[in-house]
C-alpha cells in the first residue's frame, strides 16, 4: 500500500521527535517541512524544508496529510492558529501514534495529536485535537485531556483526571486522581498538582503552588 | 489451549486498567465482574458486572481464577481483607503481567499481584502477594516488596530498597538506593524518600517528612 | 553466528541490571565476572566471579569484549580509571542497547556505555563512551551526554541540554529545555533542573539548590 503523503509544519527540536515517531509507524512518509522563510532549503534529520505556511496551497487536500510539529512551551497560541488555519481549509490532519506507544483500544485520539516513544494512554481515556503527548507521558484510566494541550515528557496523569483545553503540563509533573486543571494553566517541570485548580495560572513546586509570571 | 476463567472483584477505575492489561495477555479470559449490590448489571469495558462477593461460592475454586480489581489508596485494609477471604476458601489468585511490563527472569512476583503496562521489576527482586504493581513503575535490581502494597503509577524503587507490607508508595516518588520502608506507610505523589523510615506514617516533599493524617 | 565473548568488571548491584540487559541482546555471551579477591568463585545470577582486574592480560583483545559494570553514585573516578586501563591496552569495550530500549538511529552512543530496559534516547543526541543509560531514563532530542556520566533511573534530559563529563544525574529528576550542567556536577534523586549549572557541586531539590557536600 503507498504510504500517505505527510506535510510537517514547524522544523525545530520537537519536529525531530515527531521524525523519530513517524519513521517508526510506515503510515506515512514525509513530503517535506515548512518553516520560515530563512530555512527554505536546509535539512532536518535528512528532510528538506520545502516553504513557508504560506505554501499551503501547493499541497492538496485530497493528497496530503499535515502534522503541527511545532513544539509548544507555555503558550498554545501559534499551534492553535496553525491547527484553525489548516481545517479552515479543509486539510486534513495526521494522527500519530508511536509503534513503541501503548493506546487502549478503550480510548480515543483526536486529529493532529502526536503520541511520542513509550507514551501511554490507558483505558476510557479521551485525547483532545492537536495535541502532544510526548515521550513516556503516561495518561491514566478515565481522563479527559482538551484540546491543543501539551503533556511533556515523562508526566503523570492519573486515573479520572480533566485537563482542559490549551494546557501545557510540564515535564515529570504529576497529576493525582480525580483533578482538574483549568484551560491554558501551565504546569511547572516536576510539580505535584495535588487539588484541582479552577484559576487558570502557572503553578509550580510541590505541592504546586501559584506564581506571577 | 482453552483460555482460564477469570472473575475480576471490584469494578472502579483501577479495574479498567486490569482489563486493558489482562486482555494484552491472552492467558485469561475475563468470566465477569463482582461489586457492589446496586451495579449488578452494569457493564465495565463491555464486561458486566455479575454479582458481588457474596457469589464467590457460584464459581468453584477449580474452574475459576480471582483477581482484585479494587484499587489501593492509602490504605491496604479492603484489599487485604478479600485476599484473605479468597485463601481461606481455597480460590485460586491470578498473577498478571503486562505484555509491555518486563519481569526479570531472575526476580519473581506473588499470587494476586498485577503488573501493569510498561512496568518493570528488574533482576533479583521479590514482590509479594496481592500488589498492584502500576502503570510505568520501575522496581530496580535486589528489591523486596512485601504484601498488599500498591507501587503507583512511574515510582521509582531504586536497587536494594525494602517496602514492607499493606505499603501505598505514591505515584512518581522515588525511593534512593538500598532504604527501607515501615509496614503501612503512605507515600505522597512525588515525594523523594532519601532514607530509611522506620515509623509507620504519611510522608510528602523532597525531601520527604512525615505528616499528620 | 557465535556470540561474542563478554568480560563483565564490577560483580555488584548494578551489574545485575546489566545482565538483565545483556541476556536480553543475544549479541554477546558472559564469559565470566571480575571483582575484589575475596569474591572470586561467588556467582551473580549464575554467572561466576573468575578473577579480579589483575587478571585483564588473561582475556585477549582479538577474543573478549567488556564492559564496567560498576555502578557510578556520585563519583566517576572508579568507572573512569577501568575505562583508562582497559583503553591504554587496547581492550574492546561493548555497547550494550537493551532490546527494550529506543535509541534513535540519528543519534549515537558511545563504545562502553550501557542502555538499559525501557531508556529512550530521541533523535539528534549524542552520548559519550562508559555512561550509564539507567532503567526507563529518556534522553530528548538534541541532547550531548559527556563520557562517564550516570543517567539514573527515570531521569529526564529534555531537548537541547548538555551533560559534561563524570556527571551522576539522580533518579527521576528532571532536567528542563536547554540547559546546561556543569562537568563532575551531582544532581540528586528528584530535583529539577530549571537553569544551567555553570558551577561544579551537588544539587537538590525542587528549583534545583547548590548544598554543600
């Protein structure tokens, strides 16, 4: 079967892991990158740069897929506006999931949501549009996770937990049971968020705690 | 080879982990569920609940296998108790080990525990009965857990550590190399247990102090 | 294809993760374990204790490869003076990758440096000779791990950062985007990184603090 044509936007750090992730499933084979306009032509991990976002049109709806390999510190902003501009036009998202990942067949995964190496998400669990579940993230029984929300590297989200949309939860952090988090909260690396937090913020320590920023 | 009937008891969240976990396996095959009275006929992932422990007598000690179902936070007391149950009456306990978990050769895991996806026991470790060995938790190399604890989900027990019975070592804490932990003890998310706690109790932080509960 | 023959040096707690790992491979085969004197004749996970480092000119470097499996808490002098001797005579050191690890195939790791279960090393990272890559670590993209340094369990190097040399990084602590850490420097069990350490020293906690040691 051919594999089904991808577009990647964004050539920073985190488009080589999501590289890592692709090359692992055979699903896709990747068309090229767009960033910049200074970038055009460069290389990464061996796939070229081939135009800006304003190049969108030359790829086809019916032929290409489109993944946002934007990475997303803190802010959701630009990978929200990517996401909006794409389905504005009709494209169609990738859904990533690393071979090495494990997704109950119980759970869903929205479109545009990369699941990176040794990432789990477990039983009766819902996965938000656009979203990073990235490395070894472990998302437990019952969650909810919103849209366009970042669950770092190596965090814990336990069993029963809502995270709503535009979050970033930061690496090694830790969401015990039953918790919410209110939309666009950023969650400090390896914080301990112990009470469900119904301000929006950024939270930090252990047990969390809410700091100016 | 005809899979073993197995009757699950107690129907919450962590049950949903079990199924997604038993049915990687493909050894089990899951006979029903028992809970409470007034879930009789409900269904958990499409298994239904089919009784509760005043059945136990319906499913005979030779056709049937039992695991617990019930999750462990805190304290060790329920759990315990329908083990004990089970024994008395001469049921056989299901040990389950995750087709992603990976269980060294040399180390060896009790009747009635479970060993969930991604979760590691590493060489010349003992784990006791009747434990719930979580999501992503890493048992190092010399490691001794006694029985009835519950390692959550990405603890870390570090090489030649000794967790004592009825133990609920929290999710993501980290117990440094060769310490020991008191029969009963309660570890919060996240905590770091830089030495050996002799006393019963509740411990959080990094480094971790005991608190009153 | 015959296996290669394999010298294990360090007859210790840390060496049996490394059997765990190596029996895991089928690349090589343990032809026997040197330690102190007085435990020559002992046996680790069946393996037998055969000499001590005095008895290195008995392995030919045309027919044995090894590899130091001392563990490394804090100081990386022990570690890094085998790894001299062994060089200064032409021995063979193996690279042992476990088969539940992921390593990138655009990263590279180092000659006597041992990666054991679930690590995860992401694209574009380079890491050092004679490091361990402890259970379930997971090394980001972009990332330059020094040579002897310990990446203990269930640590997380997110992308970008730099580990100089003879580092120890303690378990489960993390270490955020782009920093730095000094050579010789030890973090300890759960702390957060969330700057570069320019300074040698020890650091705990969460934000990371120089303590004297």
């Amino acid at each position: 079967m051919d594999k089904k044509k991808l577009i990647l936007i964004g050539g920073g750090g985190h488009c080589k892991s999501c590289i890592d992730t692709i090359v692992s499933v055979k699903e896709f084979e990747i068309a090229g990158i767009l960033d910049i306009k200074e970038k055009v032509g460069e290389s990464i991990l061996g796939f070229k740069i081939i135009g800006t976002d304003e190049d969108l049109h030359r790829f086809p709806a019916n032929d290409y897929y489109f993944l946002i390999t934007i990475g997303q510190i803190q802010n959701a902003g630009l990978r929200k506006g990517i996401y909006e501009k794409l389905k504005s036009t009709k494209c169609r998202l990738a859904t990533i999931i690393s071979a090495s990942a494990i997704v109950s067949k119980y759970s869903t995964v929205g479109e545009g949501t990369v699941v990176l190496h040794g990432a789990k998400i477990n039983a009766a669990s819902n996965i938000g549009e656009n979203c990073i579940i990235n490395t070894n993230a472990n998302i437990e029984h019952d969650c909810k996770i919103g849209r366009h929300v970042h669950i770092s590297t190596n965090v814990v989200v336990n069993g029963g937990c809502v995270v709503y949309d535009e979050c970033f939860i930061g690496s090694n952090s830790v969401l015990i049971n039953g918790i919410t988090v209110a939309a666009s909260s950023v969650i400090g690396a390896g914080a301990v968020v112990n009470r469900t937090l119904i301000e929006p913020g950024v939270y930090v320590g252990n047990p969390c705690r809410k700091i100016e920023k």
